[in-house]
C-alpha cells in the first residue's frame, strides 16, 4: 500500500514540475515581448541585434519555443539587459555591497529539449557570473541536436548522476558525482546524460556579453 502511495507522489510531483516548466515558459515569452516593445524594437530589428532568427523570435514571445542558454544570451545582449530581467515582472538594477541566497526549489524553472534549468540568486542583476542547477536530459548526441556554442566559460559540477561532455577541441569525458570540469564555451559542447535517470549538475556560466553589458552602466 505504501509502495502505491509513493508512485501515485511521484506522478504528482512530476506532474506539477511539468505545469511549473509550462508557466515559466509563458511568462519567458511575454516578457521577451514586453522589453522588445519597451526598447523599441520590431522582432526584425531583435533579431538583427541579438543574432537570432526573426521566425525563432516570433516563436519564443508565442510560447512555441524554449530558448536555448545561448538563444537566451543573445537575447541579452540584443535587448541590453541582465538575465534574470528575461523572467522578472521588473527589471532588476545593479547594487554595491551584493549578497543573494536562493533556497531549495526557489529558482527560477527554465526547460528545453536537453536540459531543465533552475537560475539562481536572481534578487542580484548584472552578474559576472551566472549560477544555474540544472537536470540532464538528452542521452545521445543524436537526440541532443546541435551542439552549444556561445561567449564565455563554464564549470560544471557533478551533484549526481553520470553525463559525458562533449567539447569541440577534447575527446568526451565521462563525469561521475563529485566531478567537475572547467572549458571555453566558445568550443562547440554538449552534456549526455549516461545513467538511467536524469542527472544532475551545478553550472556556473561567465559571459563577456554580461560583463560588457555591466561596463556600459
């Protein structure tokens, strides 16, 4: 009986994430909108600056389209504006003398086709770095797709789980929990999930988009 209750948990548990991922997607979309109309752009003219197709715009701000992290640096630099400006109501400003703590569950959800994103310490706007726990979820380069590729570094911690990297200059690696590793994101790279359940992982992103975006302030 108990073995009953806890599946039936599960699927409720995995059913409400589900609903979460699908909301986050919504408010990603309206708020891509809403600061392309508050900068005065057309989706043309977004995508021109931030190197995006129109038709992917267009398909993010109707919810027809998870972005990608790369689709969602460009973004930033296209609309000139933090990350988490992306999901917040407001935009968020810059401060002196910075501290943020994000508890358990409390980041904010982003999901795409590979990964499930969870940003965190999002109060604190204009980060050199930003700090990301995410869920693997592709198991095969194939059903990965195209592989990333964008300004910056990246440290990828292993909290659970196994994942291979992949990067455009290395061999594969294969990652357990309590690995970590450290690349060029500028190289063509990709995380395989290489266990029978999603694997999990804290990431740590820098971009010089943000940094050049924080020198212009």
């Amino acid at each position: 009986m108990k073995k009953k209750n806890s599946s039936k948990q599960k699927r409720q548990s995995c059913l409400s994430a589900d609903d979460t991922a699908s909301e986050a997607s919504i408010q990603l979309g309206n708020r891509v909108r809403q600061l392309r109309k508050e900068k005065g752009f057309s989706q043309r003219e977004l995508a021109k600056l931030s190197g995006i197709s129109y038709s992917a715009i267009s398909k993010i701000e109707n919810k027809q389209l998870s972005p990608t992290y790369d689709s969602l640096v460009r973004l930033v630099k296209g609309l000139n504006c933090d990350i988490t400006d992306l999901f917040n109501g407001e935009s968020t400003q810059r401060l002196l003398g910075r501290r943020s703590i994000t508890r358990k569950g409390d980041g904010l959800l982003h999901t795409t086709n590979n990964y499930s994103y969870e940003l965190l310490c999002n109060d604190i706007a204009y980060k050199k770095i930003i700090p990301l726990r995410a869920r693997i979820k592709a198991k095969s380069s194939r059903e990965f797709g195209k592989f990333s590729k964008h300004e910056g570094e990246e440290l990828i911690f292993v909290i659970s789980g196994v994942i291979e990297v992949h990067t455009e200059l290395y061999r594969p690696e294969i990652l357990q929990q309590g690995d970590c590793i450290y690349f060029d994101s500028t190289m063509e790279h990709a995380c395989i999930n290489q266990g029978d359940t999603d694997a999990e992982i804290f990431w740590v992103c820098s971009s010089s988009i943000v940094e050049a975006t924080i020198n212009k302030l």
